[in-house]
C-alpha cells in the first residue's frame, strides 16, 4: 500500500529545492487538504493557478496517471490517518510525556494548552528551523494537517512566502541561532502581524521576547538533550490539541 499520500505530498514539499508548481501544488493540497478529494481537476487549477497539464504531470511522480484515481485514494487516506491518530491517542497519559525528559517548568502544560489554543485559532501554522528539529517536527505536521489546519515549514528559497494576521510562526532552535538567521535574511517579513513562539534552551530570550511567546526547557545548547525535549513537546502538542479540539 506505501504511504498515505499526506506523507508522499510532505516528503517533496519539505525537501524539494524548487519553487515550482509541485511544490505550489503541494502547499495548495496542505492549504486544502480535509476537503481536496471533492474538488475537481478544473476546480484545483483555477484556485491554484496551476495548469492542469502541470497537476498531472506532478501526480505521475506520485504514481497516479488519472485525476480521479489521486482522489479515490485521498479520500481513503483521510479516513485512514483519523484512524490511526484515534488508536494512538488511546491511554496516553500527559505527564509520563512530561517525566519522560524532565521538562523542569511547573507551568509546562498549561504553556502548551496555550500552545495548542494559539495553533487552533490560527489560520495556517510556519515551522522555522534547522535541518534536524525540522525531521522531527514531521509527524506533528502531518497531524495537524489531518485535523484540517495549514502547517508548512519554512524554505529560504521560498520567496513567495508573506506573513499575514492569522499566521502562527513557531520558531524552533536549541541557541536561538536559526531564528535570529531568518530574521536577518528576511526582514520584510515581519513578526508584528502573526503570532509567534521560540521554542529553545537559551534563557536570553525571556527577556528579550523577540517572538510574542518563548518556552524554554532546560540545557545549556545541548542539541541532543533539546531534540528529545521537542520530540516530546510536539507529542504533547498532538495529544492536547486532539483531546482539546478533535476529540469526539
């Protein structure tokens, strides 16, 4: 069976170099994803401004040769993630998460309750950060975007990309290191409009609130220790926001 096509559709837009119309396709299916199986070829081309012949030939590399058959399968997949994300939420108990890698901050769940609140008002969530924490981020991402909301990680290349009110950028970096980057290259983008969260074990960031939000966790720019830590917030992000919010 492979992969779900949530998964094929991430693994080029998260590691594709271009910007072209596969990845413009790929953010248009994100953007759209709970309802895309109802849309016709025609319909996908015209609000995306892809050509059709260009959305085809994308859905070959993908191994699909017919519309329609993309669209069969998508609609089974979307049965199937829920599916699978209500098995695994089943017993999880929030604070062995906690424990598991001695998040030292009392206040740790309430933050990512507000965490979670923050990403649901939203309209579409951006993941800025380096090559690693981005890997781990994926499995965040792809449940997210099952629950209908807009999540993409950021690309230098990507020079299209505006922040708009409505947009939540969480910036994930150990040092602080990958945040103040984008802020340099990209200073027509400005944090003002969205919200925005730096996730990162430099306690500098307390005080100077670049970002509306920081979590810190404890380490001194122990990468190691730190992707444990945000494999584990990420897991507690999932789980609270499908009790909070999907959970029937």
């Amino acid at each position: 069976m492979g992969d779900v096509l949530l998964a094929r559709i991430l693994k080029y837009l998260n590691g594709t170099l271009f910007l072209d119309d596969g990845y413009r396709f790929c953010v248009f299916f994100i953007k759209n994803y709970v309802g895309f199986y109802k849309l016709t070829l025609s319909q996908v081309s015209e609000q995306s401004g892809i050509s059709e012949e260009a959305i085809l030939e994308f859905l070959i590399h993908l191994g699909f040769y017919r519309f329609d058959d993309f669209q069969t399968r998508l609609y089974q997949d979307v049965i199937l993630r829920m599916d699978q994300i209500r098995a695994r939420m089943i017993g999880i108990d929030l604070q062995e998460l906690v424990d598991r890698v001695h998040l030292e901050n009392d206040g740790i769940l309430d933050m990512i309750k507000g965490i979670c609140h923050d990403i649901h008002q939203s309209k579409r969530v951006i993941l800025v950060g380096a090559l690693y924490p981005m890997s781990i981020s994926v499995e965040l991402q792809t449940d997210l975007i099952t629950f209908g909301k807009e999540v993409i990680q950021y690309h230098s290349y990507d020079n299209e990309l505006t922040f708009e009110e409505g947009d939540y950028v969480i910036f994930i970096s150990a040092t602080g290191r990958a945040m103040e980057n984008f802020l340099y290259q990209k200073q027509h983008l400005s944090l003002d409009n969205p919200q925005s969260l730096l996730i990162t074990q430099n306690q500098t960031y307390e005080k100077r609130m670049i970002t509306k939000k920081t979590l810190r966790v404890p380490g001194k720019f122990d990468s190691i220790n730190f992707n444990y830590q945000i494999m584990t917030i990420f897991d507690l992000i999932r789980v609270i926001y499908y009790q909070t919010y999907q959970q029937i």
